[in-house]
C-alpha cells in the first residue's frame, strides 16, 4: 500500500536489502490503505514497505505533533455518530496519513465492530498494526481478512512480511506464505524479492539464487540484482 516502507556489506547489504524491501513492500498495502489527498513528505518510520503513504511537515503535524484540521473535524464527527461506519473509517484514514497508527487502530477496529463481515477494516488494522511494528497483531488481522479474500496476494505478502520482521524472526513461515502467493501469482516480483531476502536470512543458498533468477527474468534492475551485483 505505499515507497516500499531500500539498501544493503556482507553484514552491511542484508540490512539494506531489508530496509529497501520492506519499503518497496509497501506497494502493496497501496492497494489496500485507501489514499489521502493530504501533501505527502518524507517517511518518518523506517520499518515501512515502499509506496506508503509519506508524510512529514507538509502532513499538517505541527512541530509540536498538532494534528490536522481534517484529523480534528473527523474526530469530532466520529464522536458524534458513533454508529457511522464511513465516520469511523474516515477518521481511521486520517490519522493513518499522519502516522497515528495506535488512533487510526482504534477507528478502524470501532468500524470493525459496526460491520464485522466488510475486510476492508480488517485489512487496514493490519497495515495500522504494521506500520506500528506491532506484528502479531498485524498477523492476527491480516488471518482474518483472508479468510475473506484467501486470494488477495498483497495482504499474504504482507501477512508473510509479519513473520520476517518480528523478533524473534519466523523465516520458514514467511517462505510458506511468499510460496503460496506465488502459487497464485508466479510473477509477482515484490514476492519474489521478499523470498530471496528469506531465502538468504535461512542460509539456503540454492533457493535464493533459484529465486535471484526467477528475479531476473522479471525484472533486472530489481534493487536486490542491482545493488548485491548478482
């Protein structure tokens, strides 16, 4: 869903490969976080997939943290119609656009409990609860938007990227699920790219160059063919 929230030394490469993968992660969370129109700045969480919302001072925060007026007047009609699903959902967003992630949480989990059976506040609990690094519950919510949408292979990307980022890692089970939604989509390359980075955290060396290539086909110019010099 958004710059995918890039670089890389032996020691030094993996870390910047991770960093430049999970940014470009956020590509696909794009799909699935509903965008603002607010200006968008430079990121401040690191920890976030490419393509994700960007915001910085032209967000709106003030240098004291202030929210926007658009933030404020949300709020104020959340309060007010507690019972309205889209006034839930709208304050979640915004406070989502402005790195509230605990606030715009709660939003969403409100319109959650308004409309248990809509996957789009399940699937942006995961991304809030993401972006936070707060993964098991990310996990938990991407489980159960796809029991929804089993298909949606950007929410299993994600879902996969919950298990390579906590601590300590679940690599084999972030492979499975890259695995699986490659098994639906064998070209998915930010898939593809995140199971190399698994691969390689493994120590599988031959799954990783088998991946590389596949990679390659793809797209060579892939961050991780590019900056690795494979």
């Amino acid at each position: 869903m958004a710059t995918d929230r890039i670089l890389f030394g032996i020691c030094g490469l993996l870390v910047g490969i991770v960093i430049g993968f999970i940014f470009a992660n956020s590509i696909n969370r794009t799909g699935s976080q509903a965008q603002s129109t607010l200006p968008t700045d430079a990121p401040a969480n690191m920890n976030l997939p490419p393509d994700h919302p960007l915001v910085g001072a032209n967000t709106g925060q003030s240098q004291q943290g202030g929210a926007l007026p658009q933030v404020t007047e949300a709020l104020e009609r959340a309060k007010n119609q507690p019972e309205s699903f889209e006034a839930q959902m709208t304050a979640g967003d915004l406070y989502y656009q402005i790195q509230r992630f605990a606030d715009a949480a709660k939003f969403y989990e409100k319109a959650n409990t308004l409309k248990p059976g809509e996957v789009e506040p399940m699937i942006k609990l995961g991304n809030a609860n993401f972006d936070a690094e707060q993964y098991e519950t990310a996990e938990k919510w991407y489980l159960e938007a796809l029991k929804k949408t089993p298909n949606d292979t950007n929410v299993r990307t994600d879902l996969g990227l919950t298990y390579y980022l906590r601590t300590p890692r679940d690599t084999d089970r972030a492979i499975k699920e890259f695995k699986n939604v490659l098994d639906a989509e064998p070209d998915k390359e930010i898939t593809l790219q995140n199971l190399a980075l698994a691969y390689r955290e493994s120590g599988d060396t031959q799954s990783f160059q088998t991946t590389l290539e596949k990679l390659r086909k793809i797209n060579p110019n892939n961050p991780i063919l590019t900056r690795s010099g494979t």
